[in-house]
C-alpha cells in the first residue's frame, strides 16, 4: 500500500478533504472542553464533605414572638428554648444523636471568617491569615454529624457557652479544626495545643481537637479556594431562629422526619416550620451540586450529538466517494487489487483527512480553553484529554468509513468495463 | 419556475430518503441546541426594566480603605449603616433608596392559622416610583411616613390573595413579627427577574418574589434582622442589630435615580465630596475611592450572567457550526454526485443563474424541513431544560413567538450558508467535460 496515489486523489476532492477536516477539528475541540467540564464537575460532586451522610437530617426552625433583647434574661430565655427543642428531638423513637447546629456542609449559607496565628490582622493583607468556615456546635455534633477525630479529644459540656447569633464569635477559648486547615496553619505539624486568633481579635483560641475532614458550606467558586477550612465552635447560638441536625438508626430516618414537626410543635406552637425545613442531608448535597450535575449532562449530550453527527457526515461523504470512484475501484480490482486492498485505502485516506483535522483541532481545542476560562472555573487544558480526543476523533472516522469501504471493497473488477 | 425547482428538488431529496434525513436531523439538532441554550441566556441576561436601566445607579462608598480591601481596591458591594443613612438623608438624587432583605413572620388575623415566614424588603417610599413598580390597589407609603417610622406596609397581590382573598385591602392592617401595620398598597404581580435592586442580600433569580415591603426606618426602628450578606472587616463592638448599625459592616444595598449625564456627574462629585468630608472627619484615613455604576454595568459586576450559560451558549454554538460544515459537505457530495444531470442541463440551455436558483430552492427545502423539525426539538428542549439548570432560571426560559421564528430562520439561514459553496460548484460544472466523459 503506498501513499502517493492517495495523496494524488485528495488533491482532487480538496473541498470535500478540507470540509471533513474542519468538522472532525471541531468536534476535537469541543468534545476536549466538554469531557474536561465533565471531568471536573464528577470529581467536585464525589468529593467527601467528612460528614457520615446517610441517616443526617436538618431541621430549621424559627420562634414567633421569641424575645429579641440583646440582655442576658433574653438570650437565657432563648437558649432554655433552644435546649427544650434538643431534648424533645432526643426522646423521638429513633434518633441516636442530636446536635445544634450554624450550618452544614453544602448548605450554601456560611458564617465566614479569618483564622490567623497572630491577632490583628489585615483582611487586605491575605497573607496575614487563612479563609475559614465556623460551625458552631455542642459536645454531641462529632458524633451526630458523623466527623472523624483525629487527634486531640471533642468538646466537653463545659466548654460549651452560649451568646447572641450577632456576637457568637466573641471568644472561644477553644476549638477544633480540620486536618487541612492544620496544615495549612501549622505547616511543619503539631497544631494540637496550639494558639490561633478568629477574625483578628485579641483573645486567643487553643486548638484542642483535629478533624480528619469537613468541607465548608458554600459550593462557588470563591468558597472552593478553602473548601476544606473549617473550625468547629464550641457555642449554642441564641436568636430567632435555630438549627438542628438529627442522626437517626439506620431505616429510620423518614419515620423521624415525619415525626420532627410535631414533636416541635408540642414544645412551642408558637414557631415557623416551612415546607423544606425538615431535609435529609441527601436533598442539601442535590441542591448544592445540581448545577454541576446539570452541567455535566448538558455537556455530556452535546457531545453526543456532536460525535454523532460527525460520524454520520462521514459515512455521507465517503458513500459519495466511494459511488464516485465506483469505476476506478473496478479497475484497481481487475488489476490485481484484493479487497482489502480497497478497504485499506479508504481507511487510510481516513485517517490521513481525521489526522489533519486532529492537528488542526488541537490548536482549536486550545484556543477554546482559554476562552471558557474567563467565564468559568477551568483549568488548562491537560495534555491527556487533548491527546484521548485525537485518538477518540481517528477512532471514529475509522469506524464510520469502515461501512463505505467494505462496500467499495465489494466492487466487482468486472464493473471497470461494465458501464461503457 | 419555482414551483417547478421546488418539485425537482423534492425528486431528488427522495431519491436518497437516509441522506436527507441525514442533513434534516444535523441541522435540526444543531439549531435546536443554539436555541435552547440561547433561550435561557435571553432569558437571565434581558434587562429587567427596559424603560429605566440607564438612569439606575448604585454608589458604592469605601468605607474599609485600601489596607483592607486588598490588591483590586474595589469597595464593598454593599453600604454600612452610616453611609445609607447619609445618602439618604442628603437626598441628592431625583429618587433613592437604601434597602435591606427581610424574612419577617407574619400571623394571620384568623385563630388558628400558624404563622408563615415571609420574604421581604426594607425600603424607603422612593424605591416605588423609582423602579415603576405598578399597584393593584393603593400606592406607596409617604416621605413624612419614613421620617416618622410609620407601620405601614406594601404587600404583593399573591399575599394580598393568601390574607384579604385578594380584596382591596388598603387600610386593613397585618401583624407582622409581632406589629400591626396598616396597608397603604397592593403590588400587581411585581417580581422583576434579576432582583437588580438588591442583588447582595438575594438570589438572583427568585420566582417566589417578596411578599412585604416595609419602611426602613421603621424597620430599624422595631430591630427587623437583616437577612442575606453581612460583610465585616472586623466584628462589631457593640452587640446586636445595634452593633451592626454602629459596625463598618456592608449590609446595606443602596439605588437611585439620575436623569442625564450631568446629574450622573454631580452624584458622583457628591459622593467624593462626602468621602473627603468623612476623611477630615477622621472616618476614612484614604483619598475617596467611590464607584456609581449604571446597572448594566452592576448586573455585569454581579455577574448576573452565570459562567454556566455562557459556555452552554458557546458550546451549543459551536455545535451548530459544526452541523453546518457537515450539512456543506453532504450538500457538496449530492450536488456533485449530479454533476452529469447538471452538464445535460447547462447544455440543453439552462443559465448558471438557473443551476443557482435550482440548487439553492433545494437547500432551504432542507433548511426549512430542519427547521420545522428543530422547533420541536427545540420545545421539547426549553421544556426539559429544568432537568440541567437549577430551577429559578430554567423557569425563565420560555417559548413564544420570537424564539420559534428564530428557529426557524436561523436553520433556513444556516442551511443557505451551508448550500452557498455547494451550489456555486454545481453551477460551475462544465458541460462539455461531463457529456465527454459519459
């Protein structure tokens, strides 16, 4: 099989060559950044938040008439609410662990601040301090949310106060905070026992706990730079309102989210419970990431289509060359030609027209990664995913000429004299 | 003639029924992704009050100084409670408001009924005429109700539905977080999408709307919580919604309205004027460093537009180029593939003009098909676009009129455009070369 008469007939069908080039270049550099979106948003929605997931739920809730005083009788009054809550939570049939809580992982409403190893700091001198998330909860919320203690030992009742939402932060002479947010602190090790400062102020805080994992609230762009700071307080914020997160026995969870309500209700009618306010951890992980997930799919079909409409194009225009060439295939075939022979030849000129088009869709592939990159989280392109759409786009050519040319590949010889 | 073209060019679309379909189904995907994705990208980038954008501004004021805001120097989104109270009060625009996001509870009159939470805003009596919001019943509060904390309130039509069954319920009174406050309007289904005149302290896109506007003051006044962003450089020293309003902290989002390029001009002396004042005052220790952007410009800065749908756009678009390649090459190969009908013709008399008119009638028979075939998909498309857009915005995205004669013209379009190369060298067969070689 030589090259050269190929060559000689590309040169014959510029046109058709240089439109089926284009198309599978194209379809390279479209696929490329699409698989690479794909990519990306699967490893953002599997990644572990460092809660136990299943069995989680959360309740939201908010008092009628709740005293709003910022006094010490005010906020013991909210507080003794807030406890009634707990402990009626605790009693239902079902539930293992309760713990007040300020947010969950993917809830997407944060209490965002700086943790710093110095106080005073500047908030426009980042280098100054670290991006982190608080959760604020009581002695219950490692085990309730399932999280992971590494080193260190859990909040005991004593050390959890409780404050105003509006100045919770005041304060805390202890905490717990994440594997990586230790490292990021503490690069050389040894956090445990160590002194940090939240939000730049002068009380210090002793790191007496570390946990192995908990990612922060929000999901965006900005909140993903420190996705996995956080601190865990040890404070029962008092306000109008109040959160709870619920651990139930395995299977029991929808029978305790039914019960939840009214269980609330007979402490205190005088609340605000929505329709969404009692929720799995499931249903906040499929909120937090359906844009993702949307994403993924839309990409995902467009893709589709677009290998699929590539392929059928190529089917198109080989059939028309192959019934172009219907007589000069004879002749090669009289002249000695096998039929694979034939076969060869057009999946040769294939893949010399989806080589070209590759070269080109690289180039292309490139230019519309550095476009998407202003207007979405991207990365660079890798190397890899460039490369594995090259041989994606030859795989297909070569599959969708394999049709046309074992249809070539059937002509008779005879038909070289047949038509005149 | 054209009747006659179009009978032609049905002939030899049947001729090879799998290879028409082919090019029907490529350009009716490619032009059914554009389409979609565009619908919901005209959707969330319209502009919410075509009658107003260029006379809305927000100011926005540094009140943290460059140490704090970091390299980009940008102030904050939002205004503290000292600036918004300033503003207001030296009342420099033709109309302003200072606003804030509220979720008050509201109990209903009938035993019984538990309270429901309620979405809401605080405003001032401005923000009405200066956003033309329209009133079923009623109008807005007065200027000499703001200055007197007055408890009074706007309620939109659906609330008005759930209390009073949609009566005219202007001087009726609700209790709201504990307060009675008398109705003085009855909004007529406002919900304008982008929430532009607060985008700090809501969603963007929310299809429920606010049920309760109540005056600011007065909302200070009766401590109604903030909700939505409270952005801090350092806590509060003081405790409570009281700390806050003596705090730095951004939380207030701010509008008003200027007519003309010089007022434009004095709103913006006025607010340098006043960071100077605030800086001989002590407050600021930084040259003034203020922004009064039009609200495209703050739709764009608040990025309004997600990333998302703008690369869904982009990649759907270039999906249909690449139906249009293909829809040339196949058009291009069937062409060509009559290159010896076409020579018989050219012989027997017929102009290049006519091989023009002949092959192009049977492009846009193909375009027109595609069309036809892409505005289902299309519908079924905008229809299922809930199933990989969060809900808020794929609600957004509707089919009417404009978007299916778009469909359809941009398929008839691409597929000329597709047709153009192919036809122009079916014209240019040579007669002589194509009767030789048969």
């Amino acid at each position: 099989m030589s090259m050269p008469p190929i060559l000689t007939a590309l040169r014959k069908h510029k046109s058709g060559v240089v439109l089926i080039s284009l198309q599978i270049a194209l379809t390279l550099a479209i696929v490329c950044n699409a698989v690479f979106i794909i990519a990306h948003r699967i490893e953002r929605v599997n990644r572990p938040t460092g809660l136990n997931e299943s069995n989680l739920i959360l309740v939201q809730q908010q008092w009628v008439g709740a005293p709003t005083g910022n006094d010490q009788a005010s906020l013991d009054k909210l507080d003794s609410m807030q406890l009634a809550d707990l402990a009626a939570l605790r009693q239902l049939p079902g539930v293992t662990d309760v713990a007040p809580v300020n947010s969950l992982p993917l809830l997407q409403s944060a209490w965002q601040g700086a943790i710093s190893l110095k106080p005073h700091i500047q908030i426009g001198d980042k280098s100054s301090y670290d991006r982190v998330a608080f959760y604020l909860t009581n002695q219950n919320g490692l085990k309730t949310l399932g999280l992971k203690l590494v080193a260190g030992r859990n909040f005991r009742p004593e050390d959890v106060t409780h404050a105003s939402f509006r100045g919770v932060m005041q304060n805390s002479p202890v905490l717990m905070i994440t594997q990586a947010l230790a490292h990021k602190l503490f690069p050389q090790g040894k956090a445990l026992g160590q002194t940090v400062y939240l939000d730049g102020k002068s009380q210090p805080s002793r790191v007496i706990g570390i946990v192995a994992r908990m990612q922060t609230p929000n999901v965006g762009p900005v909140a993903s730079t420190f996705a996995w700071s956080s601190a865990i307080l040890p404070k029962r914020y008092n306000g109008f309102f109040s959160m709870y997160a619920v651990r139930t026995q395995p299977g029991q969870m929808h029978a305790v989210m039914k019960a939840i309500k009214p269980a609330l209700y007979k402490v205190d009618p005088m609340r605000v419970m929505g329709d969404g306010d009692v929720q799995s951890f499931a249903t906040i992980r499929a909120a937090a990431y359906q844009k993702d997930i949307g994403m993924a799919i839309l990409m995902g079909v467009i893709s589709l289509i677009l290998i699929g409409v590539t392929g059928a194009g190529i089917v198109g225009l080989t059939s028309f060359w192959v019934g172009q060439r219907h007589k000069q295939i004879g002749v090669r075939r009289a002249l000695g030609a096998r039929k694979v022979d034939i076969l060869r030849y057009f999946q040769t000129e294939n893949l010399i027209i989806a080589g070209l088009g590759a070269v080109l869709g690289i180039v292309l592939a490139v230019g519309l990664n550095l476009v998407l990159m202003r207007h979405i989280a991207m990365q660079r392109l890798p190397i890899w995913v460039v490369l594995a759409g090259v041989v994606l786009v030859l795989i297909l050519g070569q599959l969708a000429v394999f049709v046309p040319a074992r249809r070539a590949s059937r002509v008779s010889p005879a038909s070289a004299v047949r038509s005149v | 003639m054209f009747a006659y073209y179009l009978q032609l060019a049905v002939r030899s679309l049947k001729r090879n029924k799998a290879l028409t379909a082919l090019m029907v189904m490529t350009i009716a995907f490619g032009v059914a992704a554009s389409m979609t994705t565009w619908s919901v990208f005209r959707a969330v980038s319209g502009d919410p009050i075509p009658s107003k954008s260029s006379e809305l501004f927000v100011p926005q004021i540094d009140n943290w100084g460059p140490a704090r805001l970091g390299p980009k120097g940008q102030p904050p989104d939002a205004l503290d409670y000292t600036d918004a109270v300033n503003l207001m009060r030296a009342h420099r625009a033709k109309y302003q408001s200072a606003m804030y996001a509220i979720g008050p509870l509201i109990v209903p009159p009938k035993a019984g009924q538990h309270p429901f939470s309620v979405s809401g805003e605080a405003v001032f009596s401005e923000f009405f005429p200066m956003l033309d919001a329209p009133f079923q019943y009623g109008g807005p509060w007065s200027a000499k109700d703001d200055t007197q904390r007055a408890r009074v309130v706007v309620i939109s039509s659906k609330l008005n539905d759930k209390l009073f069954g949609g009566i005219d319920s202007v001087g009726k009174t609700i209790n709201i977080g504990g307060n009675d406050y008398t109705v003085s309007g009855v909004l007529d289904h406002w919900n304008p999408q982008p929430r532009y005149y607060d985008l700090t302290n809501n969603a963007t896109f929310n299809s429920k709307g606010q049920g309760v506007f109540i005056p600011f003051n007065t909302a200070i006044a009766v401590s109604q919580a903030n909700q939505g962003s409270t952005n801090c450089y350092a806590p509060p020293s003081q405790p409570g919604f009281v700390g806050l309003q003596h705090s730095e902290c951004s939380w207030i989002s701010f509008m008003v309205e200027l007519d003309g390029a010089s007022q434009v001009a004095a709103y913006q002396q006025f607010m340098d004027g006043y960071a100077r004042q605030q800086q001989s005052m002590g407050r600021f220790s930084w040259p003034p460093n203020n922004r009064l952007r039009g609200l495209p410009a703050w739709l764009a800065h608040e990025h309004v537009v997600s990333g998302d749908v703008t690369t869904s756009l982009l990649v759907a678009w270039g999906l249909l180029i690449v139906c249009l390649v293909n829809t040339a090459g196949l058009l291009l190969a069937k062409f060509l593939r009559r290159s010896g009908e076409i020579g018989v013709r050219r012989a027997l008399g017929a102009s290049r003009r006519e091989i023009y008119t002949q092959f192009l009638i049977e492009a846009g028979v193909i375009g027109l098909a595609g069309g036809v075939f892409g505005l289902l998909l299309t519908g079924l498309g905008v229809l299922g676009i809930g199933l990989v857009m969060p809900q808020s915005v794929a609600e957004l995205a509707h089919v009417n009129v404009s978007l299916l004669g778009l469909t359809l013209l941009l398929a008839i379009v691409v597929t000329a455009l597709a047709g153009l190369y192919p036809t122009f060298r079916a014209a240019h067969v040579q007669p002589a070369w194509q009767l030789k070689t048969n």
